[in-house]
C-alpha cells in the first residue's frame, strides 16, 4: 500500500483505523498521531499477536463490549468443507516484508540488518492469521541487491522447499505446528511471483511482452497490480497470467474513482467520531470497502483476449507511523490487515505443495473472500456440459447444453446473502444472467449457459452477524457488500 505518497490515504487510515481523543476531526488525529512504540509490537505467542499489554482473562473479556474484546483467531482453510476431491487453501499475494525500501515505517533494515520487530510481526501475522501460502512482492529497489535465499526470509525451524541449494519456498514454522509456504516474487513495473531463480534487475522494470518473456524465463507467474492504473486494451499485448482485481489502495486513491472516495469519506468520518462507541478496530475496513470497478472493467475486457486470473492484493508494508488503535495493535499491522480478505485456491486433497499452488494459480482455481464476513464453506462452482464437468477456472471452445453449477456458501448466523451469477460477453460487456436471495440453507443453483462468454460468480453478504461488535453506529456499516469473487468458467468461441 502506497501510503506515503499519498497524504490523503494517510488521512483516511487514521480516521478509520486510529480513533482520536476530544477533538473527533480528521486534523486533529494527524496532529496528535505519533510514531508507534513498543506497545504496538505484535509478535507470536502461541501463533497469537502480542500487543505488549496484559492479557485480559476470559472473565474481563465477557465483561468488555463486543466491540472492545479480542477477536478469535481464523480457523484453518483445510477444515472448510470444499468440492470432492478438492481442498481449501489460503493465503496472501501481493505482500511487502524487509527487502521493500519502503516497509517497516521506512527503515526495514537499520544499520543494514533486517528490521528484527518488523519481521517479528510479519513473521507472527502469518501464523496468527493461518494461513497457507504467501507470495511475497518485494520492490525491485531493494529485492535487486540481496541473495535469492535471502528474499524467502529464513529463520531456525523453517524448512527449504525443496533445498537450500536451489530453494522453491520457505515452509515458515509456526508456534502451533502450522507451516506457511512462502515464496519470492517482486513488484515493479509488473508483479511477477513464483520464482524459481532470481531474475537479472533489469527485467523488473520492464513492462513489456519482453519482459514478461524474461520473468517467465526466470520461472515467474507474472501478474500486474493496481489495475486502476491500466485498461484491458492496455494490458492485453504484455500476455499477462493474472491481474489484481481489488486492492484497498483503489478504495483511497484520488486517481482512481473519486465518486467511491466521496462515499467512503462520511464512513469515515462517522469512524472516527463514534470513539469507544464505535466500531471494532478489526472491523475498520468495513468503513473502506467498495469494490474496484476500473479493475472489474480491466479484467472483463481481457476475457476477451484468452483466460485471466483475477485476485486480490493485499499490499501491506506496515508504513503508517501513526500511533495504535485503541486495541494496542498498529494501525496497519501485518495481522490486522491480512485478515481483511484473501485468496483461496481449490487444491487436490493432501498436503499443500509448490507445486499444488502453482498449479492452482495456473489453472485459475481461485476465490477471493472477504474474510472478516466468513469462510468459503461449502461453495463450489462449475459447469457441466458436453465434454463433461469444468472445473472453476477453466477454458474451453463454447458449445450448447452448459449449464453453471453454484452451491452457494454457508452463512454466518443472521446474515442476508445474494449470489449473482455474471456473463462477460465476447466483446468484453458484463451481464447479471441470474441473480438469487438466499435462504439459511441454501439450495444449489443452476444455470444454463445459453451464449458464449466468462461467467463467474459474487456472493454478496449484509453482514448482521457483526452487528455487536460495530457499537452504536453499526447501522452505517450494516449493508450489502461483496463477499467473494469467483474466477470465471471460460466458454468462448473457438478461434
């Protein structure tokens, strides 16, 4: 997240993440705000952040308001209950540690040396968020001068995958035994991820077909971010594998939608002068949300074109030097917001692999889910036809008698869900072709695929579960916003 340049981001995180004293202003919370200190380190005990305070015991947490008390730890993907054969897996992409020049409140390695907390943190985040996988996207200014085993951040206790002479990924060791596979991956001018040797420096800023070739050359994956920036026709020539279809710095970017930017502002607002009254500070992105509708537009566009992975990036460098939520934890910390959403991917049964995620990512076996909402659990979407079933994700040649298959995901308890099933058309137009209100037990749906296009799929939720630990304004935050974002079940006209 590029929060430093951009002095009005900087503004709306304080107000929404950093709560204020007397004076509820967006002003006044800027001038009071102060670099974090040793209070807003969080590390891992027992796979769990450490604010550095106290732990309050079970008895003091029923005694606080909902929307004071430590939030549970996520659940593990693999307990998800997913399509036969398949199995959840979850993690991070687009992800900033130590070797970017511009994490860590800028200064990722005093003296020349990691920035020993920070990596802590990092560390720490991603075992108390548990997740599976996490594709690091260093910046090319400082991943260019280190050792390519230096960029998997190793520590006693992790595992080389498959060896350190010629590593793959970083199996990271979790207090809990949970391992997190992490690979190496950078963000210049393109984001390429996945790499299986460490590209010449020149190539990371090279945005064109012939850099793709040269990253791909080096074993990448190679995606694109912040697609607010960039057009279908724009992006087509580079033969990309997959772009960014939501980040939160579209949400708070002037240069993106200034429309969404004048909708968020009063969320904002309302954020911050509702104090302990307020909203949960875990919860704070509810205030932010909205969906990326130039990158929705980009990633419709290219369907046209051939397959594309869309995904969520989630941008975290922990450079928002201001002082903690009122929770103790920072305002940006690796924890709080790499619990906000993150991508899933339908892996074969079994351990998850290199090579299994890979896999995934190639074939487009991906979901983004807005976590704090809930899990994926039971959600499958496919389509039968023809040539027999199709996976989500998959490409082939249109032909009649498709139909797309959606069992719709399990709730949380007293939310409102819809599931609006999408047709991207061969010039790139998108369509709603069906869309459903969902009962507490919802029923499979089908749809016949009548007309060639990419069809995938949004669940959308009104989150009423959350309603306690919103405070007194929860009316505000209460409303329909996207949960997940399938990937598309391409059927296009044969060339």
């Amino acid at each position: 997240m590029r929060a430093m340049r951009h002095p009005l981001l900087i503004l709306c995180l304080v107000a929404a993440l950093g709560g204020c004293d007397d004076d509820p202003s967006p002003a006044a919370a800027l001038a009071d705000a102060a670099a974090p200190d040793a209070s807003a380190d969080v590390g891992a005990v027992d796979g769990a952040p450490d604010t550095g305070a106290v732990a309050p015991d079970a008895a003091v947490d029923a005694a606080l308001p909902a929307n004071q008390r430590p939030r549970p730890q996520p659940g593990f993907a693999a307990d998800v209950t997913a399509p036969a054969g398949w199995r959840w897996a979850h993690g991070l992409i687009h992800m900033h540690s130590v070797h970017s020049h511009d994490a860590c409140d800028g200064d990722p390695k005093p003296g020349g040396q990691a920035n020993a907390e920070c990596l802590r943190r990092f560390r720490a985040a991603q075992c108390h968020n548990r997740f599976d996988f996490l594709l690091l996207t260093d910046h090319p200014d400082s991943f260019a001068d280190i050792e390519f085993a230096e960029a998997f951040l190793p520590e006693p206790g992790d595992t080389w995958v498959p060896d350190a002479d010629a590593p793959l990924a970083n199996r990271i060791a979790c207090p809990d035994g949970h391992e997190v596979l992490l690979a190496a991956g950078s963000e210049g001018d393109l984001m390429p991820v996945m790499f299986r040797e460490k590209p010449p420096r020149e190539l990371l800023r090279m945005a064109t077909p012939e850099g793709v070739a040269g990253l791909r050359a080096a074993g990448a994956l190679v995606f694109q971010a912040h697609i607010e920036r960039f057009t279908a026709e724009g992006l087509a020539p580079l033969g990309l594998d997959g772009i960014e279809i939501y980040n939160l710095h579209a949400n708070l970017d002037p240069r993106g939608a200034l429309q969404q930017l004048g909708e968020i502002l009063p969320d904002l607002t309302g954020w911050i002068t509702a104090g302990d009254e307020g909203p949960h500070a875990d919860l704070a992105y509810l205030a932010v949300w909205r969906e990326n509708p130039l990158a929705l537009a980009a990633w419709d566009g290219l369907q046209v074109f051939g397959p594309m992975l869309g995904f969520a990036g989630s941008d975290i460098h922990e450079n928002v030097p201001f002082r903690p939520a009122p929770d103790g934890d920072r305002i940006d910390s690796y924890r709080r917001l790499g619990g906000w959403f993150s991508n899933w991917l339908l892996l074969p049964e079994g351990p998850v692999t290199w090579e299994a995620v890979r896999a995934a990512l190639e074939a487009r076996r991906l979901v983004i889910v807005f976590d704090l909402m809930g899990p994926p659990e039971g959600l499958a979407v496919w389509a039968e036809g023809p040539a027999g079933r199709l996976e989500l994700g998959a490409d082939a040649p249109f032909a009649p008698g498709h139909t797309l298959h959606v069992q719709p995901p399990t709730a949380p308890a007293g939310a409102e869900v819809s599931v609006i099933a999408w047709r991207v058309d061969p010039a790139g137009a998108r369509q709603a072709v069906q869309q459903t209100e969902l009962s507490a037990a919802p029923a499979p749906l089908a749809v016949p695929i009548e007309q060639p296009g990419a069809y995938w799929v949004e669940v959308v939720q009104v989150p009423h579960g959350l309603t306690p630990e919103l405070g007194a304004d929860y009316a505000r935050f209460v409303r329909p916003m996207t949960w997940i974002y399938t990937n598309a079940v391409r059927l296009m006209p044969a060339p």
